[in-house]
C-alpha cells in the first residue's frame, strides 16, 4: 500500500513538473515572439507608405462587355489582348453589398496564370486611385484551403490526442515566427544569417519541448539537431564563397531588389536562409526519431546491454535506414517544387553544361545535398548525446 501510494505521488509530482514545464515553454516562446517583433519592427516603414489601392473581396453578379483584340507581332507570333468587363457586388468590409463595374484584362504577351471571370465567381479586385478605375487581381481561392486545414487540424487532434494538439501549437509559433519576427528582420535590414539561425534555433526548441516535454528524450534531439544545422550552416557560407552565387535566380528575386527599403536585400543571404529553413524540419524528424527509437532501446534492455558502444551503435544503425529514405523524400520534394522549373529549362538549353551549370540549378542541388549532408551529420552527433544522456544517473 506504502508502495502504491509513493508511485502516486510521484506521479503526481511528475504532473505538475510537465505541467510547469509546458506552461514555462509557452510563456518564453510567446515573449520571443513579443520582443523579437519588437526588435524586427523597429524602424520599419515599408508597411506604412501611403496606400493608394483599396482592396476588396467581391463576386460577380453580371458580365457587361468583352473585348478582344489580336495584334500580329510578325511572323508566326502574334498578341491578344482580352478586356473584361464586369459588375460585382462586394461581401465584406465598409463597401458590403456595393456594386462595383471593375475590368479583368488577359493578354497572351503576359503570363497572368488567371482564368476568364464568369457570373457567381468569387474575386478580389482593387480601386486603382491614380486611374480612378477597379482593376480584377485574383479569384478568391482560400475558403476551400481553409476547410482542408480545419480538417488537417481535426485529424490532428482526433488520432494524435495531446501530442497532436501540442503539435499545432508548436506549428502556430514556428510559422508565427517566420512572419513576426523573420520577415520584418529582413526588410528592415537585420543581418538574415543571424536572424535565420536565431528563427531555426527557436523552431527546433519550442517545437519539441512543447510536442515531447522537456525530458532527456528533447533535450538530446534538439542538441543533435542543432548541431546539425550549425555545421550545415558553415557548409552553406562556405559553398556560397566559391560558388560565385547571385541569388538572381527568378523574377522574384528580382522584384525583391524593388522593394522601396533603405538598404536593398542580400539575395545570397536570402538562399542562405531560404536552404537552412528548408532543411531544418527534415533534420528535426531525424534528430527526434533517433533519440526516440533509443530512449526505447534503453528502457527495454538490461543494464549490462545498455553502454555508451551499444546504444551509439544502434543509433547510427537507424540512421542509415533513415538516410536512404530522407534523401529520397528531400531530393523528391525539390524536384516536384520545381518541376515547371526544370521543364523550362530542359528545352531551353541545348547544352548539358550549360545546363547543370545555371545558377537557378546550381541552388537547388545545393538545397537538397546540404539537407543531405545535414542529416548525415546530425545522425552520429544525435545518437552519442542520447547515449551519455541515457546513461547518465
């Protein structure tokens, strides 16, 4: 009875420990969001130039006109320009219930990636001040993604229980950090080598001390997590000084360089960021699984197996099952990212070197392979700190 009663109220005892401990983990991510908003923000002003576009959420309720005209450019290749215009009656906001006449142009000389307006779609068009006009900008899209991501949610909950709640929790403050604190920093001239690694550091901890709790278990994957990314960092910088990169990769890197900021953005520290952000999830998965799977692997052995060899061992056995298979996920999941990319490209280039040698290919390879390198090196590293925290007493 004496027995039951102490394994109680250690129980117990260990309760109120988790219970501190989340409480502790939640309140220092939400005052590193807090102050690091702070810090990114100062100075800033990009958000609060003058807005001469007033945007609003509409759907359309009648077709006024459409007009076409075809322009030949010589030779084969010729123009069409295609002007629709609409009424749409608005659904949120000031304007609620307003109708509006606005104007959808497509032309073939642009590739505008939208489809023809037709009655009962759903847009968002903008008041364009200088021209006193309304100008169509996209269909609205999000109400559909929106119900995807309650049912992610849900699921979430349903068959992960607390760890699944925890684990949108954890979400929440790792994207919150991305648009709070890392986006402001950038634009408002912060060193992004630093606030990258700074953003990751405080993804990898808040995640798993909110996900697993603060036990040996998280502690031994965030160390060998961490590890991995410095060293996949120093990689990066390194490569990036020899590799003569730009960042002038795409149209949008070049739009970067317009934005009305004082200092203009460091691309090469951008893909330097754009990889290690990147990475950082597929080295966490590994980190996590390893301490895990021998966190299980000490539990059930007796004390003579448990050594600092035999654990080290196993740790690096899983490894190796786990790096062929997360080489192929990374690898797979840039390629299927850039797909259109390399489509383009294939046909563009009709030489193999020039090919292979384009510094838009040059960054996806070395997005993949330094994810690679960085799981490599987390697997060792990870499974000799959960053997000396394992055994320690």
């Amino acid at each position: 009875m004496e027995t039951n009663n102490r394994e109680s109220r250690n129980h117990m005892d260990e309760n109120k420990r988790n219970a501190l401990h989340y409480t502790v983990t939640i309140a220092l991510s939400l005052l590193f969001l807090i102050v690091g908003n702070m810090i990114a923000t100062e100075n800033l002003t990009i958000f609060e130039r003058n807005q001469y576009f007033e945007s609003v959420e509409a759907i359309i309720t009648e077709i006024i006109d459409v007009h076409i005209e075809h322009h030949e450019m010589g030779g084969d290749f010729s123009v069409t320009n295609t002007d629709i215009i609409f009424e749409a009656r608005v659904t949120r906001g000031e304007r609620r219930n307003e109708i509006i006449t606005a104007m959808q142009n497509i032309s073939t000389f642009v590739a505008t990636g939208t489809a023809e307006v037709q009655i009962g779609d759903r847009i968002v068009i903008i008041y364009d001040d200088f021209n006193d006009v309304w100008h169509f900008v996209e269909h609205v899209r999000i109400h559909l993604i929106l119900f995807l991501g309650i049912a992610f949610v849900l699921l979430l909950v349903v068959f992960g229980g607390k760890k699944g709640f925890n684990s949108i929790i954890a979400l929440g403050f790792t994207c919150a950090a991305i648009f709070l604190v890392f986006i402001p920093a950038l634009l408002s001239g912060r060193n992004i080598y630093f606030t990258s690694i700074i953003v990751c550091v405080f993804a990898v901890v808040s995640t798993l001390f909110i996900v697993v709790g603060i036990n040996k278990k998280s502690i031994s994957s965030i160390l060998g997590c961490l590890g991995g990314v410095l060293v996949t960092s120093f990689l990066i910088f390194f490569m990036d000084i020899f590799l003569n990169l730009t960042g002038l990769v795409d149209s949008e890197a070049h739009m970067l360089l317009l934005l009305p900021i004082e200092e203009p953005l460091d691309l090469r520290a951008i893909t330097f960021a754009s990889i290690i952000i990147g990475a950082v999830g597929a080295i966490m998965d590994v980190a996590m699984s390893i301490s895990s799977a021998l966190w299980e692997v000490k539990t059930k052995a007796t004390e003579s197996e448990s050594t600092l060899l035999s654990l080290f061992e196993s740790g690096v056995n899983i490894g190796k099952d786990m790096l062929g298979t997360m080489a192929n996920t990374l690898i797979l999941a840039y390629i299927g990212s850039s797909l259109s990319i390399i489509l383009l490209i294939s046909v563009s280039f009709t030489s193999f070197i020039d090919l292979i040698n384009m510094e838009m290919v040059i960054i996806e390879l070395l997005r993949a392979l330094v994810g690679i390198f960085g799981i490599f090196l987390t697997i060792p590293l990870t499974s000799i700190i959960c053997a000396m925290l394992y055994l320690k007493d």
